[in-house]
C-alpha cells in the first residue's frame, strides 16, 4: 500500500504515529512523510529561519529511521496554517495526487492547538479536491477518494478512538525517531514544562492498557461517504 501521512509541525507524526508508520514500512508499504509547516517557531533563543531549518533536518532524520520512502515539507510558517488559503490547497492536492495514497493518517479536527485543526481541514478537503480533474495542479489528476485515519492528539480532548495499532516491537524505533527532535525536547521542556519523550511513552502505554497489549497508537477513522473500505488498512495485531 502507498501511505501518506500528514502532520502540521515537523514533530508531529512522531509523537502520535510513528509506530503505527513504522509497521507499515515493516509490512512492505510505501510510506511518505508530509509535514505543512517548517517549524520556525519552535525556539526560546533561535531565529525563525535557523531553527526551522534545524527542524526539517530534524524530521528529514527521524522519517529515515524507520524507513520511510520521502520527506516533503510545504514551508508554511507556524501559526499560519489556513485550510482555505489557495497556495496551500494546491501545494497538498499536488502531494497527494503524486503520492496516490491508499490511506491517509492525518490531526483530529478537534485539537489544543489551532494549526492542527487546520491541517485535518486542509487534509480532508484536498483529499476529495485532488480528485476532480477541474481542479488543476502540477499533478494529474488522482482518481481516489482516500480513506483517512485522524491520530489521537496529544492532549486527547473530544477523541473516541475507533482503532488501536498494538506497537510494542516498533516501540523502540519510535522513540528513537522522536529522540532525532532535540530542539523540541528542549522547547516543549523550557516552553511548557514538558517531557516530550516521557509524556510519548507514557501516553503509548496507556493506548496500549486499552487495548490489552504493551504499548499502542489511537486513530479515529473518517466515516464520511465514500472513504469506507470493508476490510482492515492499519496493520494487525503483532
């Protein structure tokens, strides 16, 4: 399968996917890693510019530990991620109509942090506009309507989780990948007094708890008209 995965900030993904994405190399997918912004505003003391290009080395590092086929990122700036800006509509139509995803992992709508809901907007509407060859990009037009799965947030908020990815032998792979994220460790730690590789941790084993193995990820499928499939697209049980 092609999996495309989209996160707002370079850390994302990691936080709340990286195992479940890890399987899915493991299992032989095709999985392409998208995140929208560069991360400029992820520093008590850096410039805009120098830690967002910290960042996206940063995540470019953490998707080739497990073994993903492509980093993209699209260059928009923290806190101004609009789902109705046209530049960006094209820019995600374009990532999905080149990548020609079977299934897309993608924000929950219903998030602590506005840039968030913004993408999962940006997502599901583009996933649908990629289709309609009147919409025209750089990219042909892609004749499917993606399923998509929204990743639990990290603060949980209205989530109910609908499927449970048991990660426990990928586990390690994923707090490797999220360890490459140094300059949020420290942001997240002076910013709002955060562990983030504790917190991950501790938030995989309770998804596990819930779903009665060591350590696992939450998704909320879309149970919109037409991204319905009848058969299972999140890898199994271990």
């Amino acid at each position: 399968m092609r999996v495309l995965a989209v996160g707002c900030h370079p850390d994302d993904l990691e936080i709340n996917a990286f195992g479940t994405l890890a399987r899915c190399v493991k299992r032989g997918d095709d999985v392409v890693i998208c995140g929208v912004t560069n991360g400029c505003g992820g520093s008590m003391t850096l410039p805009p510019k120098v830690i967002s290009e910290i960042r996206i080395k940063e995540a470019m590092k953490a998707s080739r530990i497990i073994g993903a086929k492509d980093y993209i990122n699209l260059d928009i700036d923290d806190l101004a991620v609009d789902s109705r800006d046209k530049a960006l509509i094209i820019k995600m139509i374009d990532v999905i109509r080149s990548v020609k995803p079977d299934m897309i992992i993608t924000h929950y709508n219903d998030d602590y942090q506005r840039d968030h809901n913004e993408v999962s907007d940006l997502v599901f509407n583009t996933s649908f506009m990629a289709t309609v060859p009147n919409v025209q990009t750089h990219q042909p037009c892609y004749d499917v309507i993606a399923p998509i799965f929204f990743m639990e947030p990290s603060a949980g908020n209205s989530f109910i989780a609908t499927d449970y990815v048991d990660i426990t032998d990928v586990m390690e792979l994923k707090m490797q990948a999220l360890a490459c994220h140094e300059s949020q460790i420290e942001w997240l730690r002076d910013h709002v007094g955060k562990d983030l590789l504790a917190s991950t941790k501790a938030g995989a084993i309770y998804r596990g708890r819930l779903c009665k193995s060591p350590f696992a990820e939450a998704f909320r499928r879309s149970d919109q008209v037409l991204r319905m499939t009848p058969f299972r697209l999140l890898p199994e049980g271990r």
